[in-house]
C-alpha cells in the first residue's frame, strides 16, 4: 500500500514537472544556441489552430504558385494545340497518355518532344517547367495566358528585338530560363538552391512545393510544441515559439518580410530565418535606370518593395497588410470604389471632382485604351489607383501597378523622359498638353522632384551635389531611405561636403545607406583603405561583402595586424558568395574577377571562360579575361577576345585603347597606334591614352607627334601633374634644353605644393 502510495506521489510529482521541462528545453535551448535546430513541420500541423487564416490561404497565388503538372492544376489547352512564334517556327502541345507535352526548339535548336513536370504561377498567366539533366528545372517560353485562355510565345512579348535562339542566355534552354536560380526561391517552402559549382549540377530542395505557412512564419516545430503547453507555460516563450516574428513589427520591419521575395534584388545565400535584418542575406537594387526611370518609376521587374519604400505612404508608416490580406493575397476593402485609399484619405477632399477632374461613371464620353493596351473606360478616372498608381505589362500580359504612389507630372516628363498617368492613358494627346491642364486645375507651383537632380547628376550639370546633399539631410518623411541612398550613390564629389556626406553615411545607422556609402567611396590611397577596414566588422552582411569587394585586391603587408584575421575571415565569406551565384554567367564572371584581383591566374581562367560558355554575349567578360591574359603573358588570347569586342562595339573608345595596348604587346605597332588614335578621339578625358600614342610616335622616330600628343595630354587634364612631368622628361630625353626649361618654370608656378616639382628650382636658371 505504501509502495502504491509512494509511486502515485512520484508520477504526480513528474506529470508537474513535465510542462517545466518543456518550459526549459524550449526556453533555455534558444538562450543557448544562436541558432536552434527548428524543423519545417508542414502547413497541416497549422490548420487546427489557424483554420480562418488557412482558409484564406487555399487557392491565393501563393499556394497555387507551383504544383505537379496534372489535369487539376494544368490550365492550358494541350488538346494538339499549335502556335507559330515570330522566328517562324511552330509550336505543339499536346498529351501522351497522363503526360502534358510540347513540341518545342530544344537544345541546340532541334525541335523536339518535351514533357511537362510542373505548372508554374496561376494567374493572369501560367508557365511550365521542364526536367533537365544534373537537376535543372527550365521554364518553357511557351506561356498559357489564362485571362484570354491563349497561348503566347514569351520572347515575342518580352525581347521583341532580339533573337532568341538556342544559343541567346535567354532561350528557356539556357541559364535566364532556369527554375533553380532564377524562380524556384520566392515560389516554394524552405527552398535550398543546392549548386554545386565543381559539377554545375543542381539539388534543390523545398519542404513544400508552394509558398505555404512557413515560408512566412518560419519553420515551426518549436511553435507545435509550444502551442500544446499550458497557458502558464506559455508565457515564458518568447514569439509564441517561432523564430520569425511577424506581429508588432514597425511598417519598415514588416515590408522587409516581404523584400526577399517582392524586390528586384541579388541574393547571397539561402534565406536564414535568424537573420537581423534582410540585408544579412540579400541586396536590393536602387530605384535607378535601368531597372526604373530617373525619377524612380517602374520600368522592369520590381516586384513592388523598391517601389513601395519610396512612396509617402511608406514613410508614413503604412505596410502591405494595411491594403492586402496576407494569407489570401486579396485586398481589404474595394478599390474601384475608393474605398480602399479612403481607409486614411478624406473622402471629402479626394473623392471629388474637385480633386480628380474626371467625368463620373454614366457619363457621356469615349474610352481609352492605354499604352499598355488596357481599356480605361469613362469614369476610370475617377478612381484613385488609375492616377496614382499606373502600370504596365511585364511577361507579356501580366498588369502591375507602380507601388510608388505618386503624383502626376506630365511636365517632368518633357525635361527627364519620364512617363506620367496622363499621357500613358490619353496616348494620342503630348506632355505639354496634359501639364497645360494640370496648370489649370491645380496652379503652376511644383515641388523639387528628386529625379531632378538624378537626371542633373546624369548630364553632369555643375552644382548637382548641393541637391543631392540636401536630399540626403531631409528628413525622412520628405525623402526616404532608397531616394536618399540613391542620392548619395550620384555624387560627383566636386567639394569636401560631399566627402563628409560620404563618411557620415559610413557610420547610418540604416544597412541600405552603409551598403551604398561603402559601394560610392572609391580608393585613392592608404588613408582611404584604414577608413574602409572597420566595415569589415559591420553586423549586415551586404556591407561586409560591398568592403571587401573594394579591398580584395589588397596583399597582406598593406594590412594592418590589428584587421588580419577579419580581412581573411571577410575574403573567404565572401568567396562563399560568390560561389553561391557562380550559376550565373555574372556569378562565374564575379569570381573569376576575385581570383584575377588576388592574382589567382589559372582559376580566374577557368570562371571566366565558364561565364562565355554559358553567355557568348557576355562582354565584360571578354574585355576582362583579355586582361587576365595579357597579365599572364598571352598577349595573342588577349588580342583575340578583345577583337571580338571591338568588332560588336566598333565605336566604343575604351575598348578600341584596350586592343590598341594588347596589339602593341603583340608588335602590331602601325594597328596599335590606329586603335590608340581612335580611342583618344572618343575619350576627352582620359590624358593616358595620349600618353600611350606618344611612346608609340617616339618609337617610330616621329618626334613632332609625340609632342603634340603630350601636350594635348595636358590639355586634357591640365591638373594633373604626371602629364607636365612625362613632357618635361620627353624634353631632357631628347636634348630640348630649352623647351624643358620653360616648362619647368611653369610646372613650378602651377604646382607650387608638390614637392618633386619644387626640386626643379635647382635646375631652373
């Protein structure tokens, strides 16, 4: 009886126990570890919980943005359906049995029988993908447009003037086509690229084909386990168990959740859910051209984030799931209405024909049909979105709308080329027209808008830097962080305040502004490398990776004792990212660029004759291997690849120097010196060039031209010292007392702070 007793109070004492064991596993396992072992446990361990939300999510766009190919989740037509593209040949898709297939031009060009593995997005147009060897996934250019129920051909759409055969990057057979790189991240669970450089294979994995729970909340195995505790137990866990937070989240944390899929952007690794912040793992890229217009409208594939974080709403505070629901994709309220832009916005002072100038729905008038072949019928112009967020068609027919929010201004767009609502609707009518009427609804003040002093940094207007400075000081709420980091990234350095502007940005405490500070500041001397080695220390990845992009090229004995070991930590970290995108042609054109600079000749190689193999038309890198060779003493592979080059861009001055150098390399003294003269021609600025024709007059004994090149040398740069000196030095070779004389007086009065020119006062008599 006693025992009986005496084992009930120990299984009690146990079961009491149990929730604090939990507590502790759970708890203190997290404290210990930077990074715990969560495990995906799939969208079925979340519905008992979470069935509304779940409800929501069936059938978005992002659970329906990648399945198995079958007859539920196909939509195209494959009952023998043909379409003939504009290169002329004829398209098939049909079935084999089970199996979706097309008849296709394949690898090498041969048309040929493929089947369909995987269906690919949902709408308004649906892609399908193909199994290749060493594990790649490639996405057919034929292309089921779902609103029209059509076939299309995407390069008919998309790269209208290019051809786009087997041998063009962008053929669907070819590495702009591949699943594995270019889509799988932002379409499934838990995606792993699995590159393997050393084989160029692929093993990707994903825990779910689709963009399900955890590929927002993180993986949630902690979070089951919490879920079953007692709500005592409970409260001692920080984020409910999930390692990603996704509730009181500021507007700025929130949209970034979103950034690794919805921004144009490079990535460095695969997502990792305990990262501080989303530069840990990826780079946006700036609201520049050529992705976006100077005055940062939309002109390319934005996927909303670069977009959106320029607009006044976002500064203000709003974040995506104040107009989307995020589970379903849908919005909150009815945009058609206004309804939705009235949630913060008078309807008083907006929705009005005081403010929007539009005949109402009912009324008498004509439709348009926009640039974009969209219909706008009367009435459209009543609501807000068709004003303040235009848009236009990318993959051919999938309508997105610019997230930028932003005002009208057909007179920007006679000054910087910019598009505006007015005319990308009312297309027969011209800017002056449309601003003539938004003169007279609204006055003739306008702000200072920042593609301004972009488009003034483009031309090289003098004085641009005050704007772009005094864009950068404003406070946020007047331009934000994107706009002033696209500011900084303009600088044309002409004073000491663009400096400070520079170095101050070094130290912001956003990643964005840090990442660009260390991508604009350029090299000049030891100085400026001990002012970039602390960013080797920065906690965000990108700028750790931006700094030794610029300092890689150092040996050790240029680096100080106390940055060593972070410098040779830095390099390898960053070798590792560059390892992670060498699947791209630019990712093995990146590291070949390494090895070249760390003088690392016969890797070099290998990367950057991978990068042509997998894009002919790549031609950096054929500038850029041509260096390594003349480097490794091969001038005759130099010439080679340069003249192919020269032979695409035969007006293009630095590459006609380039080959004008290899050539003199090469003892094609008369061909070099045709390049060399071509170049200076096409290159007002750079003074070397001129240098480099003299030495060649020289060595053809044709001393009058040697000094008329040096001279325009200086002419060209008539600050820079290295071009008096080299004139001076040609004088004294060839026994010119007195022209080297007089030269000398003047170097002596130009440069009175140099100290090797005043050494000339012992000469001069």
């Amino acid at each position: 009886m006693k025992y009986a007793k005496l084992k009930l109070i120990l299984t009690l004492v146990i079961l009491m126990l149990y929730p604090a064991y939990l507590v502790k596993r759970l708890y203190f396992s997290q404290e210990q570890s930077n990074k715990p072992k969560y495990e995906y446990v799939g969208k079925e361990a979340c519905i008992e919980c979470h069935e509304a939300e779940f409800n929501d999510w069936k059938g978005s766009d992002h659970d329906r943005s990648m399945d198995v190919a079958n007859d539920s989740t196909v939509l195209a037509d494959f009952n023998n359906a043909t379409l003939k593209s504009n290169n002329g040949l004829v398209h098939r898709m049909f079935r084999d049995g089970k199996k979706f297939m097309v008849h296709t031009d394949g690898v090498e060009g041969k048309m040929q029988d493929y089947e369909v593995n995987y269906v690919f997005g949902w709408t308004p147009l649906q892609n399908y993908l193909v199994e290749f060897p060493s594990g790649r996934l490639q996405t057919l250019a034929l292309t089921w447009n779902t609103l029209d129920k059509v076939w299309y051909y995407m390069p008919d759409s998309t790269y209208k003037d290019e051809n786009v055969d087997y041998k063009n990057w962008l053929h669907w057979t070819n590495q702009a086509q591949n699943w594995n790189s270019m889509c799988a991240y932002c379409h499934s669970t838990n995606l792993e690229k699995g590159y393997d450089y050393k084989t160029d294979s692929y093993h990707t994995t994903w825990s779910e084909i689709n963009v399900s729970c955890e590929a927002c909340h993180g993986p949630s195995s902690y979070h089951v386990e919490w879920a079953n505790m007692p709500n005592y137990a409970q409260k001692k866990i920080p984020n409910y168990g999930l390692v990603e937070k996704t509730s009181g989240l500021t507007n700025v944390e929130y949209v970034d959740k979103c950034a690794r899929c919805h921004s144009r952007r490079s990535t460095m690794n695969d997502y990792d859910y305990h990262s501080k912040n989303i530069y840990d793992h990826l780079i946006p890229v700036l609201p520049i051209e050529p992705n976006y217009y100077v005055d940062g409208q939309i002109k390319d594939e934005d996927y909303v984030w670069g977009s959106f974080t320029q607009s006044k709403m976002f500064v203000n505070d709003v974040q995506c799931n104040d107009c989307h629901n995020v589970h379903s994709g849908k919005l909150v309220l009815p945009v058609e209405d206004n309804q939705l832009c009235l949630q913060c916005h008078k309807a008083a002072d907006y929705d009005t024909p005081v403010h929007n100038h539009h005949k109402g729905f009912g009324e008498k008038g004509k439709a348009v049909i926009s640039e974009s072949g969209v219909k706008f019928e009367v009435g459209s112009g009543t609501q807000c979105y068709n004003c303040h967020m235009h848009g236009g068609n990318y993959m051919g027919v999938d309508y997105r709308r610019d997230h930028s929010f932003r005002m009208p201004r057909p007179d920007l767009s006679e000054k910087l080329g910019t598009p505006n609502a007015c005319n990308q609707c009312h297309t027969d009518k011209s800017n002056k027209w449309a601003s003539g009427y938004v003169e007279k609804w609204f006055g003739t003040s306008r702000h200072f808008q920042f593609g301004e002093a972009i488009f003034d940094a483009q031309q090289g207007v003098k004085g641009v830097d005050r704007k772009l400075i005094e864009i950068f000081k404003s406070p946020i709420e007047v331009y934000p962080i994107s706009k002033k980091a696209t500011a900084l990234s303009r600088l044309t350095f002409e004073s000491d305040s663009s400096y400070k502007v520079l170095y101050s940005a070094m130290n912001d405490i956003d990643p964005q502004m840090r990442l660009i500070a260390v991508r604009t500041f350029q090299i000049q001397s030891q100085q400026d490398i001990n002012r970039l080695l602390p960013m080797l220390s920065d906690e965000a990845k990108a700028v750790r990776m931006e700094t030794t992009n610029k300092l890689s090229f150092l040996t050790d004995d240029r680096v100080p004792a106390k940055y060593k070991r972070k410098f040779h930590a830095a390099l390898k970290e960053y070798e590792e990212v560059l390892i992670y995108s060498s699947d791209f042609p630019m990712g093995k054109f990146s590291l070949g660029n390494f090895y070249y600079v760390r003088k690392n000749y016969p890797l070099a190689e290998k990367f950057f004759l991978s990068a042509l193999k997998q894009d002919s038309e790549l031609d950096v890198a054929k500038v850029n291997i041509s260096y390594l060779y003349s480097a490794m003493g091969k001038p005759e592979k130099a010439e080679k690849y340069l003249r192919m080059v020269v032979a695409k861009h035969p007006d293009d001055a630095s590459f006609a120097y380039s080959l004008g150098l290899v050539l003199s390399e090469t003892k094609k003294y008369k061909e070099s010196l045709k390049y060399l003269l071509k170049a200076s021609e096409g290159m007002p600025d750079n003074s070397r060039v001129d240098y480099n024709i003299a030495m060649m007059y020289e060595f053809f004994n044709d001393y009058d031209s040697a000094v008329r090149y040096l001279k325009i040398a200086i002419r060209k740069n008539p600050d820079d010292v290295t071009n008096y000196a080299n004139l001076y030095s040609f004088y004294n070779k060839n026994k010119k007392a007195v022209e080297a004389m007089a030269l000398a007086k003047e170097m002596i009065l130009k440069f009175p702070d140099d100290a090797n020119v005043q050494q000339l006062r012992s000469v001069v008599k």
